[in-house]
C-alpha cells in the first residue's frame, strides 16, 4: 500500500535488500518478478554480491534499476563492469550518516563518485533538512552525505552537490522538508552556480548591475588571491568608477576596481583570501557567509551568477 500510495504521487520506490533477503523469501537472482510485483522501480543492493549477480540482475525483463552503494570506496563497481551489465540498470547512490561527525569526507565523496561516473554510471546523494525531525535511525542529527553540509541549508548542500558534476540525483533524506526548503529548491538555477550577496547601502546603479545583471565566468588563467570575471570592464569601459568603500579585503568580498586602476575598471572580482586594499578598490559586497566555501571550488572558466 505504501509503495502504490508513493507510485500515485509520482515517486520512485527502491528498496533496500541483501543477498540474506533473497535466501529468507526464497528469491533467486535471475527472478525479480517478486519486487516488481510489489510495484518497486528498482532494488538497492547495500552489501551486494559478487558481481556476476548484479551484472545478470541488470538484464531483467522489467527494467528494474539495480542500485549499488558508492560510499564503500571499494572496487565493487569496477567488479560489477568486469561481467559487462546492462549500464542503463545499474545506478549508484551514497548513504546517509545520522550520527555526527560520521559523513563522508569531500575527497572521499569525490574519489568514489568519480569510479561510477567513469563507467557512465548514474549517481546520487543526500541532503538534509533543517525542518526535519526524523529519519529512518533513532538518532537524529541531520541525514547528510557530506559531513559538511550537517549544519548547511538545504539549498546551499544542494548548490555543492550539483557543482561537484559528479551527481546526478539529490534526495532529501529526513522528513519533513518545509514548503520554505521546497520553494527554494524549485526556484534554484540547476545548470549554473548561483550565489547568495548582500551588497553595501546605496550602491550607485552601475556597480549594482554588474554584481547582479552581468553574466560572470572566472577567467581561465586563475589567481588564488581572486575570482576575476572581466567582461564588465570591457562593456562599461570609459565609464567613471569612483572609489566605494575601499577597505582591506576579506574571503568573500565583492570588489569592482574604480578608474584609479586604469583598464581594470569595472572588473567585478571576489575575494578567494585576506587582501590589502590600495585604495583603488571598491568593496560593494558580500557573498553570504554559509557560501563562502563554494567559491573554493569555482573553476576556470566556469560560469556563474550573484543574487540576493
């Protein structure tokens, strides 16, 4: 009943087995008829066989996906390929850590992730409500995958996990998500790095429209003192940009160069470390303080937006 009421509203059901499920319900593995009937999309296979079941699975007659665990960081996957499955059944998705300090490391996360997407393997990962109450485990703090992202807002662990490129679907782990999280999660740019600002009181219009308005990219020949998107200076050149603001420059700091710096002016920057401000630089903003790490993962010429 639960998995038609989830089928009705339009949600895929996976359910978790093991190789012990199989032998108490008397299920072989070339006959998945059993979870079909039930309605399921697919099985996840936390602990898994050998590879050659998982391989065989994969060329079901329903379709079913076949879902397999990233986060053991072990060669399972490279395994799986070796007995050349059907692709478009396996699927990879990392787990969840209720318990503090238990959520994977970034290069973990990464290294592992990469292993499936090398193959072409479909892959996912969790995200944490701060409205959430309660999960599947007693303890409850925060469903992560990431141990970063267990204090983070929904939308700023769903804004990295995009960036990373390395996963392709972003489940909500623990219940229940607000109608706040939801709407900002449908309003949220997928396709393009969107950072939160806030900017200085009475920015003159210009300076205000190039933070907000002008597309921005991080030029490729990278500094690690800054994040330098350049084309404003060229659209706006010959514009005269006073000097706003010109204090010493933080992490995180939004500066436009005035006209005291020559060609530069009207080039929008942002603050990668701690920097002396000549007096030439204008400091307009900020980006917000929970996003201020994604900037250490923008990439050359990656492409991105500022908004409030």
């Amino acid at each position: 009943e639960i998995v038609k009421y989830a089928s009705s509203l339009g949600m895929e059901v996976i359910a978790d087995v093991s190789p012990a499920v199989f032998k108490s319900l008397n299920i072989k593995y070339t006959e998945l008829k059993f979870f079909k009937d039930m309605g399921l999309s697919g099985i996840r296979l936390d602990l898994g066989f050998s590879g050659m079941e998982e391989a065989t699975m994969s060329f079901n007659p329903y379709n079913l996906k076949i879902e397999v665990n990233i986060s053991s960081g072990t060669k399972y996957i490279e395994n799986i390929i070796s007995y050349r499955p059907n692709k478009e059944n396996i699927i990879g998705c990392h787990n969840f850590y209720p318990h503090r300090y238990t959520g994977l490391s970034r290069k973990h996360f990464m290294e592992t992730t990469k292993l499936f997407k090398n193959h072409g393997i479909r892959t996912a990962a969790f995200v944490s409500s701060s409205n959430g109450s309660f999960g599947p485990w007693a303890v409850n703090e925060g469903l992560p995958t990431l141990e970063e992202h267990r204090e983070l807002p929904i939308e700023v662990q769903t804004k990295d996990l995009l960036n990373t490129g390395v996963i392709d679907d972003i489940i909500i782990s623990n219940c229940y998500v607000s109608l706040e999280e939801l709407k900002a999660l449908g309003e949220m740019d997928k396709d393009i790095l969107s950072l939160k600002v806030d900017l200085i009181n009475n920015l003159p219009e210009i300076e205000r429209k190039i933070v907000l308005e002008e597309p921005h990219f991080n030029r490729g020949d990278i500094s690690e003192y800054m994040i330098r998107s350049t084309q404003s200076r060229v659209k706006y050149k010959g514009q005269d940009f006073q000097v706003i603001n010109p204090r010493d420059i933080e992490k995180g700091d939004i500066l436009i160069d005035s006209s005291l710096y020559g060609h530069y002016a009207g080039e929008l920057q942002i603050a990668l470390k701690p920097m002396k401000n000549s007096g030439r630089t204008s400091v307009v903003g900020r980006i917000v303080e929970e996003e201020i790490y994604l900037l250490d993962y923008i990439k050359p010429w990656q492409r991105f937006k500022l908004s409030l």
